[in-house]
C-alpha cells in the first residue's frame, strides 16, 4: 500500500535535470551520456523509474522502455531533455537515412510534452528524428556526420579505437573512443556532446569525459582474446546494415596500431551467425553480406542455418572453400576456433541476440 503522506509530497518533487533517451541505440547513448555527466554531476542511469529515484539525484537518464513513465518524469523535471537517437537501421556507408514514420509516432508524442524550456537533441542524419523539431515548441540541438547539424563529426580514423573530431560552431574538439567503433558509438558520443553543452559542459570536458567511455558488451568493444588475438565483440545484436558495417571496421582496423609484438598472423576472421528478422529477404540479405566477406576477412566461420548464405555468398565472390567453416552447433565453431586462432588474429563475432553468439567471445575471450 502506497504512502499517502509520501505520495503528496512526491507529486511536488522537481529535480533538476531528467534526460530521457529513446531510440534504438539507446542503451548505448544512455550510457555515453551517463559516463561524462557523472564525472560532473550527481547522476543516475536508470531503465525504469520510481518516486524514490526523485529524492536522491539531480540528474536522472532514463534509458525508456515505457511512454508513460518518460512522461512522468518529463513532468517531475524543471528541466526536461529528450535525445532521440536513429529511429531505423543505420546504414554503413551513407551519412542519411530515414525511418518508418510509425516508428516516430510514441516518440512524438513524447516530444510534445517538453516544455518550451526543454530540450530536444536529435540525430540529424535520420530525417524522421531530424523531423520531430517540427512537432515541438522545444529547444533543439542536432547531431550526426552531415552537413546541418550542430554537433558534428569529422575527420574519422581507426586504429585501436575511434577518432574524431566534433564540431559545434567553429569549436572543434578530437575525441578518443579506446577499442571501441562503429556509427552507433560516435552518434552516442554526440549526443552525449549535445546534453554536454545543455549542461554548460565544453567540449573539452566532453571529451575528456568520453576517454572514460566503454560501451556495453556486444557493443563492437575490442577485447583481449586467447593467444595474444583481439575480439571485436559485437555480439549483443545484428542487423544485416550493421553487420556489413562491422565487416567494414574489421577490414578497416589497422593490426599493427593495436598490438605490433603480437603481429605473426595479422588475419581477419568474420566469425558470423544468423541475422534474425529480415523477412522476406533473408536470403539475399545473407548472400550479400558474405559478399562483403570475401573483401574484408581472411576467413569465415558461420553459425546457423541462415548464414550458411553468408558461406555461399562468399564462396560465389571468390573466396576460397578452405577458408570457409560452417557449423550447425555453437559448441562445434567454439572448439574448431579455439583449434583455429592464433597470436595477431583479429576477431569478429556477429549475430543476431537470439543466436547467443556472447557464447563465443566468452569462450575465446583472454582469461583473467
């Protein structure tokens, strides 16, 4: 039974601040957000929220699984800030895209609550996100790769990580993301920069706070392997974008800037499983990211009944059948990968969440 007398109280509580983070990089953003704010600020990350959350920060980020309680908070805040992150797939190789309108539609609604004096930080580069500053009497700030947006990354390099640079009216800043890559980091990174500048942080305290940065697990991290190899664990979701965007970073991925004692092997190896959800297209989906295969990795090891197309795309390339392994079983690619690898290898590991390719990077993943 509820407290009446803290139920009263509760419904005048104002905090300060209270980011809500939307979108399907969310968790992601939530927490590059949370990693400079908290070196700053009394701050929260939380999935989901209750009336105690209320009396004990000042800033509160609200990874939202639910409407109605990111309106509540929305409503308990003094200043509220919604950051809508890509709505739809992000595509690898262009800098625009846009999602289904439907998808929008809650977020909208959402946006419509914040006040004239809140904030909307919007992905640029998705033109229905970029859209919804139309819906709202809010302030906006905006961010991605293209020209327009006030938060802007330039200059992108590989190495061990992840450089950048950000640019917001003639400031710019370079930022270092350590073993961590891909499109759905930098965007994070942004809008993290975004809620930065709402808080009177610079961009150089941004940055420095994005040094602390690490990502979730499966979140294209690289990570210490057995035999002095590398993972690139992306391991906690695909998308068929995704996955070719991840094939681009392991061809991409310079061997020698991560590790140049460990380099008597310097190979590639795609370790892929099934990409779950496309539909009707599953096939050819399959068969084309096996064709990025063939021109980013030195071997493929494929995991389920879909990919074995990644195979057959690759094969049809011109990659050759002794550098392609296809396995039905997780526990048959563990044991013939641990056989397999060896010092300087760069691994990726790719799948979709319901395949549990997490399996794979614990099993070859550096012991402590």
């Amino acid at each position: 039974m509820s407290d009446p007398i803290f139920s009263k109280i509760s419904s005048f509580l104002k905090i300060p601040y209270s980011i809500i983070v939307v979108g399907k990089n969310k968790a992601c953003s939530s927490e590059a957000i949370f990693s400079v704010l908290s070196q700053y600020f009394k701050t929260r990350k939380l999935k989901s929220i209750s009336r105690f959350d209320l009396l004990r920060s000042d800033i509160i980020i609200l990874e939202a699984q639910n409407i109605e309680r990111a309106e509540m908070l929305i409503k308990r805040s003094k200043i509220p800030i919604l950051v809508v992150t890509a709505l739809g797939d992000i595509p690898p190789e262009v800098d625009f895209f846009a999602s289904e309108l439907d998808q929008a539609k809650p977020i909208i609604r959402l946006a419509q609550n914040i006040p004239s004096f809140g904030f909307l930080v919007l992905n640029f580069d998705d033109e229905t996100v970029r859209d919804i500053k139309n819906k709202s009497s809010a302030n906006v700030f905006t961010f991605g790769f293209q020209e327009g947006a006030d938060f802007r990354a330039t200059d992108l390099k590989l190495n061990g990580g992840t450089n950048f640079k950000i640019n917001y009216k003639g400031n710019v800043v370079p930022v270092w993301l350590e073993r961590i890559f891909g499109k759905e980091q930098i965007y994070s990174a942004l809008a993290s920069a975004s809620v930065g500048e709402i808080l009177k942080l610079n961009l150089v305290k941004v940055s420095e706070g994005l040094k602390k940065y690490r990502s979730l697990p499966g979140k294209m991290r690289l990570i210490e392997g057995q035999k002095n190899s590398w993972i690139l664990d992306d391991s906690e979701s695909a998308t068929a974008f995704s996955m070719i965007e991840a094939l681009l970073i392991l061809k991409k991925i310079d061997l020698e800037k991560i590790s140049p004692s460990f380099l008597t092997s310097k190979r590639k190896i795609a370790v892929l499983g099934d990409v779950i959800g496309i539909g009707k297209y599953t096939i050819e989906a399959h068969e084309t990211i096996g064709e990025k295969v063939s021109e980013c990795a030195d071997l493929l090891f494929t995991i389920g009944p879909r990919a074995k197309f990644i195979a057959k795309g690759a094969l049809e390339k011109g990659m050759p059948q002794e550098k392609i392994f296809q396995f039905d079983t997780m526990q048959e690619a563990i044991q013939s990968l641990r056989e397999e690898i060896s010092q300087g290898d760069l691994i990726l590991v790719d799948g979709s969440r319901e395949m549990q390719m997490q399996k794979i990077v614990n099993a070859l993943k550096k012991e402590k």
